[in-house]
C-alpha cells in the first residue's frame, strides 16, 4: 500500500520548515510582497496544517481553523493575477528544492499537480464575486488524477 503524500515528505515538520522559509522570502519579492503585507505571524504554520490535511495528514486545519471554507475566506478580494499565481508556485518550489525535501518524480508530480490546482483556485476565488461554499470539503491530494474537469460555480 502506498503512504500518503503526508507520509512521505515525512510528516508536519518538514512542512513547518517549507512554509516558514517561503513566507521568509515573499517580503522579499516585489510581486508577492504587497500581497502579505499584514500576514499575521502564524499564516506560516496554518498554510502548513492545510498543506498536511491535503496531503492526507490529520485534519487539524478543519479543526482550528474552519476547513477549506476558511481557506477561501481567506482569498476573497485579494484579486491575484496569474503572474502573483505563478511567482508564489516558483518560490515555493525553489524553497522546496533549496530545503532538500523528497526530489523524486513521483512525489514532485503530486505536489505540483496540487500547487497548480490549489493555485488556480485561489486566483478564482480572490476575483470579484467569488463566494465561499460554506460545506466544500478539504481538498484530498493523492498519487494520482485530479478527478476530471473544472465545473465552474
């Protein structure tokens, strides 16, 4: 059988030191900067509880911080473009590389088929409009496809 993806980048601390080390750099980058300007001190370690929660850890985001709704909440009106899409993914797996986490092909597909479409997802709900759906589950991110074409609201 398998492990999770959670199982394999090697649990929540892996995913601390990846986050924590983005958000290190993103003041640093004029795209994204302005973007997390007034991120709280703890973003770090939330985006890890829900990266791990994705990647079949413990739902300890759905726990403290409200699930994939709250995740939404927290892109509505931000109006990110795709150019601010595109940095944020580069940055974070150039952080990922530079940390030495699992460089395999396999692995590496996963987590970029999920940056891609979390990614894209964000950009979605940061646009004018976009709503939360108040009972969307937390996305589950496995070894394999995504599970068909995006149906938009």
């Amino acid at each position: 059988m398998a492990p999770t993806l959670y199982d394999w980048i090697g649990g929540i601390e892996p995913l601390k030191r990846l986050t924590a080390e983005f958000y290190r750099r993103v003041p640093l980058d004029p795209l994204l900067a302005p973007v997390f300007a007034g991120m709280n001190a703890d973003h770090p370690e939330h985006v890890a509880l829900f990266l791990a929660e994705v990647l079949g850890g413990p739902a300890l985001y759905s726990e403290r911080h409200g699930g994939h709704p709250a995740m939404v909440r927290h892109h509505l009106g931000k109006h990110l473009s795709e150019p601010m899409r595109r940095r944020w993914i580069n940055l974070l797996l150039d952080t990922y590389t530079d940390l030495g986490l699992p460089a395999d092909p396999e692995f590496a597909s996963a987590l970029v088929g999920y940056l891609e479409w979390g990614s894209r997802l964000a950009v979605i709900n940061s646009a004018p409009g976009a709503t939360v759906s108040e009972h969307a589950p937390m996305p589950a991110w496995g070894w394999g496809e995504t599970g068909g074409p995006y149906i938009p609201k």
